[in-house]
C-alpha cells in the first residue's frame, strides 16, 4: 500500500535561509573578483608589466603576492563563515567585511585608461551592488527575542486543612 505524499504546487516559493543567501552573495562577489582580475590580463601591456614585475604601480614580491592572496581569500573565507557563524557573529562580520571591502573594490578604478573605465565601472559596479546587497542583508538580520528562562516553578508548602 503506497501513501501519497502531497506536492508543494509549482509555484510555492521556498525559504531560503539568510545565511545560505549571504553564502550566495560571497560566492558571486568572489568569482566577479577573480573574473575581473583575469580579464585585467587581456588589457593590452598587462601581461607586459607582470613580465617586468609590476601590478599597476607595485612591484610584484613575495609580499605582493601574499597581500594579493589574502586579498581573494576574503570572500572565500566569507562562504566559509556565513554559513558556521551564529547569528550574532555571523551579522557583525558580514557588516565589518562587507564595509571593509567597498574602498578596497573602488580602488581597482585608479590608474585605469578612460577607454577601460566602462569595463572597470560595470565591474566595480556589479560588486558595489553585490556588497550592498549583503550589508543589507546583514543589517536588517531578523531579530529573535532572547529566549526567557523558565519560570521557577512555585514554592508549594504543604498546608494542613482540618
């Protein structure tokens, strides 16, 4: 004998949790990231400078090459951590990274020729709305009232009834 389990209809929209949404949100900013850092290369003389040992206007080093590592490990640690965090922690992270991160993207415009800025301003663009998107999300986090400790059960004295 079969039981028919009841189908959810087509268009029933499911919830998905906050924190599967800012996991979302880290990965699309993390391979915007890396894509814009990679199609950099096609810029005609970029790979050029590498060549000679120079991003923009640093020289490439031990040093450089660590900053830049820790640099694109930020959104790949953020997947990480928005989806173990609890809530608490998990919000202020996502509002201190987020934060943190829109100067640091704003900066890949400097030193860009007039002719690449539509390239670099859809792309700074599309993080700057990705990264609101998160401090947003973050921001308006649902609250949960504190759970209340359970009220002690009451004193019961034994009375004598005659």
């Amino acid at each position: 004998m079969s039981t028919k389990h009841p189908q959810p209809a087509a268009s029933t929209t499911l919830q998905v949790p906050l924190q599967l949404k800012l996991a979302a949100a880290w990965a699309s900013f993390m391979f915007l990231y890396i894509y814009v850092d990679y199609l950099h290369l096609y810029q005609p003389g970029a790979i050029d400078e590498i060549r000679s040992g120079v991003v923009y206007e640093f020289d490439i080093s031990p040093t450089f090459v660590t900053v830049a590592l820790a640099s694109v490990s930020i959104p790949t640690v953020m997947i990480l951590l928005s989806t173990i965090l609890p809530a608490r922690a998990n919000r202020l992270t996502n509002l201190v990274v987020a934060a943190l991160l829109i100067p640091y993207s704003a900066f890949n415009v400097a030193g860009a020729e007039s002719e690449w800025l539509p390239f670099y301003g859809l792309s700074i663009g599309l993080e700057l709305l990705i990264l609101a998107f998160i401090l947003r999300s973050a921001w308006t986090w649902p609250r949960t009232p504190a759970a209340s400790k359970p009220e002690p059960a009451a004193s019961r004295v034994p009375t004598l009834t005659s």
